[in-house]
C-alpha cells in the first residue's frame, strides 16, 4: 500500500553535476508525471509520461530528462545541474479512466550550490 | 489554454472560524476539478473532487460545489481547526491527465 515512492527525499548537488531522482507507483497507473515546487510559482510540469513507452514534454522541460523504464517506474535526470534548478520534486500517478487524479509522492528536496 | 486562479494567501484563522478559499478557472469544455491540500513536508493529498456542473465535493468537513455559470471551485470549512494549517491547490483536468494547478493558497489556523 506504499502509493507512489520518490528516493532520495534530500540531495544536495554540486553545480554541473548530474543524478537520477527515482519514482516508482504500486497502483498500476498508466500515467506519470514530475513536478517541481517553487515558491510563489505552485506546480510546474516537468515531462510526463500517458503511458508506458511515451514521454512528453511539459512547461518547463529545459535540463531534465526522463525515462519511462516500465509501467511502475519513472526516472528524472539531470545531466548538469544549475543552482536554478534548486526545488522541491514531485513525481505523481494516475489512472485516466478512474477520475480519481494524482497520487502524489512525498517530494525530493534538491539544492544545487 | 486552461487556467485556474486562486486567491492570495496567507489566509490567518482562529480555531472554529469559517473557511473559504475561493478558485476560478478557465477552460473549454467541462473540465473535471479538484482540491488538494499539503500539509508541511509531505506531497499533495486528495482533498475532494466535482466531476460535473452542479456536483458537492466532500471530505473531512470540507466542501466546493462545480458552478459551471460562475467558472467556480470555491473551498469552504465551517468550523476550521489548527490540524487544516496547510497549503490547499485548486486543480483541473479533461480527461483525467495533464492537471492545471493554481498557486496554492497558504492557510494558518491559530488556537
């Protein structure tokens, strides 16, 4: 009954380096997503994923990538990271045909210095 | 595109006054709406949901009605308490995928 896992919850990163922030949902959802929480700007999707295999672009796409490893998994990385890019993440599921909406995670905590 | 606007908080309560944080979208179609509420340090949470016009959302003594003449979502509380200090989003979707978030309104409730 874990929902949907983010690890890790805190990272603090170097500018320029790279790392993975993992997702992972037990809900058999077709659709994911990341998010970034910024002061004063809400939520703000990164890519998203309808369904296993796809992945498309959101509002803000610049310096992340994302990978769509299976129906439970999805991964975000960033290659270099940029103090701009310091945030709180949030990886969410859902099931289109429930009506049900997101299953959010508990969020990554990242500050790139 | 779609939008939803929130309006600004903070929002400072006693404990047992009454709560209301309004929301306005703007859509084509009818959209499906939602509330979700944040508490310090964790993720978004389901608070309640409308799927049509004219439908009561519900859940843990909070409410919003889909009025579809007026493009409202507005939350409402009759009787807050310190444990709903938070931060509520209002959100919308068609088709149950890409969700429209708003700012987020920030509510303090003071014993």
């Amino acid at each position: 009954n874990a929902g949907v896992t983010q690890t890790p919850k805190f990272q603090v990163l170097k500018t320029g380096q790279s790392m993975t922030l993992q997702c992972a949902q037990d809900m058999n959802h077709n659709s994911m997503y990341w998010y970034r929480q910024d002061p004063g700007m809400g939520l703000r999707l990164i890519y998203y994923s309808a369904s296993e295999g796809t992945t498309d672009k959101g509002e803000v796409p610049n310096g992340y990538n994302v990978s769509r490893l299976n129906k439970r998994e999805f991964s975000l990385r960033l290659e270099s990271a940029a103090p701009s890019q310091t945030s709180v993440y949030f990886c969410a599921s859902s099931e289109p045909r429930d009506g049900h909406g997101y299953t959010f995670g508990s969020g990554t905590r990242l500050t790139v210095v | 595109g779609n939008s939803v606007t929130q309006m600004e908080g903070p929002v400072t309560l006693s404990e047992e006054a009454f709560l209301t944080i309004n929301c306005t979208y703007t859509a084509t179609g009818y959209p499906s709406l939602f509330w979700y509420v944040q508490y310090p340090g964790e993720g978004l949470q389901l608070l309640l949901k409308a799927t049509k016009a004219d439908d009561k959302g519900s859940n843990k003594g909070f409410e919003a009605t889909y009025r579809k003449e007026t493009t409202s979502f507005h939350l409402e509380k009759g009787s807050v308490q310190v444990s709903d200090s938070a931060v509520y989003f209002c959100a919308l979707t068609q088709g149950g995928q890409n969700f429209v978030f708003g700012p987020g309104t920030r509510l303090s409730v003071l014993p």
